[in-house]
C-alpha cells in the first residue's frame, strides 16, 4: 500500500476513534461539544496519533487497542492549537484553512474547548484496555510532555518571551524541544509503553521521536516563510510579523534544510533494531521533511 493511502487509512481510523471518544454535538452542554468537534474534525493530518500506532506496531508487530491512547494526543495538539490561535498569544484568523474557533464561537468558549480537549485527553487514557501499571506511565509521560518543564507549554512560554528578542541558537533549541519536540517525542513513547516496550526500544522510539520532532518543527519554520498561507491553511509570514525564534532567522533558509535532512537520518538510524516492523515510521520521516504544508 502507498503511503498516500496507508495515511488516508490511519486517519480514518483515528476519526472514527475520536469521534466516539468525544461526545455528540447534540450531547448537553451542546454548544462546548460542538466547539470542540469543529476544531477537532477540522482537517488534521494526524501525525502524532499515526505516529503512536506505528510505534506500537513496531515493538508489538500490532495495533490493536493502540487506537484509543493515539487519540489521546490528537485531544492535547488540538486544544494546544485552539489555544495558540487566541488574540492574547498568535491571534489567527485561519487554521487548517478554514476559522479559527474563537473567530466561530468567541474567545470564551474557544478557552472552554481547549480546556474540555485536554480534560479528555486524561480520561481517554485512564479508560484504556491495559494494566494500570502501563495507563500510569502514559498518564504521566503526556502530562510531562505537554506541561511547563520541559514541556510544550514551557516552550509556548519561551517562544512568547522571545519575541522581539535577537535570535540565538540555544534559545532556539529550548523552545522547539519543548513547543513541538516534547508531543512528537511522546506519541512514539505512549505506543511504546502500551505495547510493552523494553528499556532499550523504548530508548530508541524515544530518540527517532527526538530527531522527527526537531526535523518537523525546522520544516514548519520553512514553510512558513516560502509557501502562500492557501498552502498551509494559516497566515504565512506570521514568525517574521511577530519577530519569532525560527530556525531561518538563526541558521537561514539553506542551512535549516540540511539540518533537518540531518534530523531525518539520524532518526532513520535509530530505527535498525526494528527492522521491517519500522518501514512505516521510516516513510513518516521522510515525509515530515519534504512535506510541503
């Protein structure tokens, strides 16, 4: 199967699963579920929950039941999107091409689905079909990988403090490891640990996260400088507006390429104990980096 429709496939699957996990518009309180659906069911590539299953895949040579805890990362990404697209941190009209939920339904109840998304994001997890001792480490790797230290909200807040200010390498590093790496890290860490991974491929799941991660946040930094803002469904330009922290504005457009090719290898490496359960999460990479949107 080409990984054109291997893709399309997978995000079927994990739309259905959401769509179950999340309730109906019509459930009571209407107005916060469907806030969150719409945002929700906007469009999303489904990368990270993809990723999830595949890593799963490649300890256990299985999906099953690793459907619900992917889920589980695509409810923290989209309430973190949500959140990202308010006035008070990047104020954007359009994601995925179409209006961002606070243009749809009002700043407060935006913060409200954000909220309930994350919310979710626990109870999916405490739900799962696994020994408590697995749920526990997952609890506890997403609630990391998306707080303050460390974590993607630790990196929103560098990223926000480091408007305006001169662009230097370390501080480059600490936002994305954190922004973006934290959560691309984690969905191959929460696969791992549901499928039973040993110590040492969940070390290896773990460091092919790492070089994805910072791979796919230095392509995002790219494409917000050279695609049209129909291209990638939000405002272009918008990193150069607000005087962000970017991988071009620290190593320009050339030598942010090669490092990202750089971060693809590198992950390609970490995936040799897996052999040919990891053809898939090998194909990921590649396209996390030539992607164009």
């Amino acid at each position: 199967m080409l990984l054109r429709e291997y893709l399309a496939r997978q995000q079927q699957l994990v739309d259905a699963e959401l769509g179950r996990l999340v309730p109906s518009e019509d459930t009571p309180p209407a107005t916060i579920h469907r806030a969150m659906r719409y945002s929700l069911f906007a469009g999303g590539k489904r990368i990270r929950p993809i990723l999830c299953i595949e890593a799963a895949h490649a300890i256990s040579g299985s999906y099953d039941g690793a459907i619900a805890a992917a889920c589980a990362l695509e409810l923290i990404h989209t309430y973190s999107l949500i959140h990202d697209d308010l006035p008070a941190l990047d104020n954007d009209d359009y994601r995925r091409g179409k209006l961002t939920n606070h243009k749809v339904f009002g700043d407060a109840m935006a913060i409200l689905a954000g909220d309930s998304l994350l919310t979710l994001a626990f109870q999916v997890l405490a739900q799962l079909d696994a020994p408590d001792s697995r749920k526990t480490r997952m609890i506890a790797e997403l609630s990391t990988a998306a707080g303050t230290v460390g974590g993607m909200i630790g990196g929103q807040v560098a990223d926000l403090e480091g408007e305006g200010k001169t662009p230097n390498a370390q501080l480059l590093e600490t936002i994305h490891r954190a922004k973006t790496g934290a959560l691309i890290r984690a969905s191959l860490r929460l696969g791992a640990i549901y499928a039973g991974a040993s110590d040492e491929q969940y070390a290896a799941l773990s460091c092919y996260g790492e070089h994805v991660g910072l791979a796919f946040q230095i392509v995002d930094d790219i494409l917000d400088v050279e695609e049209s803002s129909e291209a990638l469904g939000k405002t272009a330009g918008k990193d150069a507006q607000q005087q962000k922290i970017t991988f071009p504005a620290v190593y320009g457009l050339d030598d942010s390429r090669r490092m990202a090719d750089e971060e693809c290898q590198r992950a390609h490496q970490t995936l040799e104990p897996f052999a040919d359960r990891a053809a898939r999460l090998h194909e990921l990479a590649d396209m996390i980096v030539h992607r164009k949107s």
